[in-house]
C-alpha cells in the first residue's frame, strides 16, 4: 500500500557542460529585469563571478553584486546581505556558489520582502508576503540547496541551525553547470560529495520519505555512488563531475520531499561547538547512524537493496555501511580527541536536533551518546 502524501514545488533544472549562459534567459523566464547575485570572494578569484556579471551585462541585465557570503552563515550574515540590498533596484536573487552563498540570498530575501529577523521564520511557511523569484547555480556537488526551500541559517548567541522555509523560497530555475565544479579544491570536493551522498541516504529512510522522494533518493545515490570513489581519489573522470551535481541536486530534491536523520543531528552539533566542517562531520557519523538503523526493518531492506546496487555497478562488494566507512577512512579526515564529558554535551545537543526526530530508529541521549563513541572510537582517539 501506498502512503499518501504531498510533493513539494521543484525548480526548473538546466543541466550540462557551459549552463551557465543560460542564466540571462533564466532571468527573464522568471520575470526578472534586474539582478542581486550573491557569491563569494573564492568565486571571484576563480573567476565565475565576473563571467556571471559578464553574460548579465551582455544582455543588457543590470546586476549588484554581494561576494561577502561565509560559510555556515549567520543571522549577522543574513542581515549585512539585506543591508546592502536595501536600496537597491532589482527584482530577481541569483546565488552563485556552495550552499552558503544559496542560504545567504534566501535569508536575505526573506529579510527584504519580510522584515524582521531571521528567526522570525525559524520553521516553515512562516512569510507573510511571497519572496522574489530566485535562480540557484550551484559550483559545488553536496548541500542541494539549489533543489530546496529552507535557508539554513545559525542564531548568532547559540550557534544553532535554523531551517527557515517558505515554498516561494525555493529556486524557480536552478543551473547545473558541471564546469564550475572544476576549480573545487580536492578537499572541498570530497566535503561537498559525502554530504550529498549523506543527504541520498538519510532521506531514503527518513520517517517523512515517500514515493516522489524515494525515487529521487535512489536516483541521486546512483550517481554519487558511482563517482565518489574518484573524487575522493583524487582522479574524477570527465563525467565525474555532472554526476556528483547533478546527484546532489536530486538528493536535494529527496530531502525537500522528505527529510534528514540522526547522522545529520549528530553532525550540527559538531560543528556548532567545535567547528568541525559540516562534511566531514555528517561523514563521521554516518556509517554509524546506518548501522544503528539497520534495526528497524524496513530501513534494512532499503540499506540492502543500496548494497546491491554497489555490487551490479561494479562499485563495491561490501555491505552499505563498510562501504561508507571505507569513504570516510579514504577521505583522510584529522582525528577528533573528545572526552566523555563533551560527548555527553554533544548528545544532549543532539537529542534537540530537528532533524533526529526524522530518524527510522527513535533515538535516546543514551544513543547519541553511544553514536559518539562509536564514531570518535574509529575516526580519532577516545
């Protein structure tokens, strides 16, 4: 039997090799005249932001540009964005970059069609007026932000990571460019990729997962899988790279449709008190939180039938959770020393995590505790 259940709005994708000029008819398709495109200053240096500019002004598109976005960014970031926007005449967002640069411009469109903090839409559908067309491209392959409704965005007393949704938050157009995924650092690379892998896995066994997001779960594990191995080696093929984006971007599409687990609210709190990189600490936890699932049958079957399609791809023989663990030791991530007492604190962070409550097994601060030292006890010296 089928469960019911509603799929959300998804963005327009373009996808191939030199996308990108597709962004000036991407504009007017969304009804867009004028342009504030948010970036980074690592984009500018590499030099896709200024031919972003270029193919703007080329058609005749004026652009503001905002290159200040962090990683991880905050409701100070949130607010120097909107600060800057204030003023300016435009009325279409483009974000240009990782995952920070996508939460950054949604934040700010919040703020800007909204007003207030951003706090005030911690949660979903909390806008009152809709926000203004939006154009996603990404230039890394892991947050699939590109594909979802939710800025990501860290209180600035606490540190904690507020999903702030809204359906016309979501990107009308996403641009899947394999080409500005080149200049990624190896390490950057491997970061981005195993938290797309994270996102394809923890939607297909989410309490909240259902027929759309299976099969974009599915999907987008079939291409990370597929590719990852190279990346992390150091040695990705010619179409390593539009597999990598384009499964982060369908992974995206499972987690709007569905939702995260325990590997993802394990992960928060990692880097919120410790600034453990978010890719590396999901990659940590992971193989961990699947094992712990494989008590609940039907996450099981799911984690099986993944396993079987690393063995008909010729990718691996090991069961699921080996392979992910063979992942992480390949990624040759430092060592993480915690002592009992942080990894009580880190539990207890993890335990009010809004994306553990979505996990297929129910979890306990006595089972975030021993995820923790089950993962420090393989990944560092505990």
């Amino acid at each position: 039997m089928i469960e019911p259940f509603a799929s959300r709005p998804a963005p327009k994708l373009i996808f191939g090799p030199g996308a990108l000029r597709e962004l000036p008819a991407g504009v007017r398709e969304v009804g867009g005249s004028a342009v504030f495109l948010v970036s980074d200053s690592g984009l500018a240096r590499a030099g896709h932001l200024g031919r972003a500019t270029s193919l703007l002004a080329a058609a005749g598109i004026p652009v503001t540009t905002y290159d200040h976005a962090h990683e991880n960014p905050s409701e100070s970031d949130a607010a120097a964005c909107c600060a800057l926007a204030r003023g300016k005449r435009f009325d279409c967002f483009v974000a240009l970059g990782g995952g920070s640069s996508m939460d950054t411009a949604k934040a700010c469109n919040f703020l800007l069609t909204n007003g207030g903090a951003m706090r005030d839409y911690h949660g979903y559908g909390k806008a009152k007026k809709p926000l203004l067309p939006f154009i996603a491209i990404p230039t890394t392959a892991g947050t699939g932000s590109e594909c979802q409704s939710y800025a990501l965005v860290s209180r600035d007393d606490t540190h904690e990571k507020m999903a702030c949704g809204d359906p016309t938050a979501c990107a009308r157009l996403a641009i899947l460019d394999p080409e500005l995924t080149a200049t990624q650092p190896r390490s950057v690379a491997i970061l981005t990729g195993l938290d797309a892998l994270a996102h394809a896995l923890e939607s297909a066994v989410s309490t909240k997962h259902n027929a759309i997001s299976s099969i974009h779960s599915e999907s987008a594990f079939r291409h990370l899988s597929g590719a990852i191995g190279n990346v992390i080696a150091g040695s990705p093929g010619a179409g390593d790279c539009g597999q990598m984006q384009l499964g982060a971007a369908l992974a995206g599409l499972a987690i709007e449709n569905s939702m995260l687990g325990a590997a993802h609210a394990t992960a928060n709190p990692l880097t919120a008190r410790h600034n453990v990189v978010h890719g590396h600490a999901v990659a940590l936890m992971l193989p961990h939180v699947i094992r712990f699932n494989t008590e609940v049958p039907a996450a099981a079957a799911v984690y099986r039938r993944y396993s079987a399609i690393l063995r008909e791809s010729g990718v691996s023989s090991l069961p699921l959770s080996d392979w992910v663990a063979q992942l992480v030791a390949q990624s040759s991530f430092p060592s993480l020393n915690r002592t009992a007492a942080e990894i009580t604190v880190l539990a207890g962070d993890a335990s009010r995590q809004w994306t553990g409550k979505f996990n297929p097994r129910p979890l306990q601060v006595d089972d975030f505790v021993a995820l923790y030292r089950c993962a420090f006890a393989s990944h560092g010296t505990f």
